[in-house]
C-alpha cells in the first residue's frame, strides 16, 4: 500500500514508542493515541501499536483517510542529511555547501526530503 510520508525537524513525542507509526491529517483518524498538534498535513495526529489487534486495518483506513506517516527528525540529522545528499550530488561543490549557513540547509532539507511517497 502506497502513502505519503513526511519528515518534520522535531522532537517526537515522547509518550509514543519508537515502533508505532504515527499519522497527521486533516481529519480524525484511528488508531491506540489521538492528538491535535501543530499543522503539517493537518493538525489531527494518531499514533498505531504495532500490536494492536487491528493494526493492518488501522493502517488501511488511515492511508485511506489521507493519512500521512510522520517522521521526526533532529535539525542536526537534517543538517547533516542534506549535506550528505549534496556532497553526492555535486562533489565539486564542497567548499561551497559547507559554506551554507543553517538556515539554509534546514530550507534545502525541506525542499528536498520534507514530503516523499512510500510503500507499506
């Protein structure tokens, strides 16, 4: 199954495992923890135990539901990531991307790695 993913520079939260999928939309969704929180996709977020009896169908129904899964990210990693991805790309451009100030490559990030489409 194909959805979107989104990778946001934040903390996650910390009441929710590691393993749980969390999704945000723009409207209420199932899963085992709801919560409203800051816009992304929307401001209706959910968290899915992956042992949850009806975890399959959880996920079904909030891709379904344009759920997005979320992938929290610390600005030091995303830093570092579009810097990886940069220095790949254009190799004889070093000096000129460890040149960038933060802003910049946090902007870069975004653009690049904020929004991609995934299979379940």
């Amino acid at each position: 199954m194909k959805t979107t993913k989104i990778t946001i520079i934040a903390e996650r939260p910390k009441d929710i495992p590691e393993n749980w999928l969390i999704f945000n939309a723009p409207r209420p969704l199932l899963g085992d923890k709801e919560w409203e929180g800051k816009f992304q996709h929307g401001i209706f977020y959910v968290a899915v135990d992956p042992n949850c009896y009806f975890y399959n169908r959880e996920i079904e129904n909030n891709c379904k539901l344009d759920g997005w899964i979320v992938e929290y990210i610390s600005k030091e990693k995303a830093i570092k990531r579009i810097k990886e991805y940069y220095h790949k790309e254009y190799p004889d451009s070093f000096d000129a991307i460890e040149s960038l100030n933060n802003l910049l490559l946090v902007d870069a990030f975004y653009e690049r790695f904020h929004k991609e489409e995934i299979e379940l």
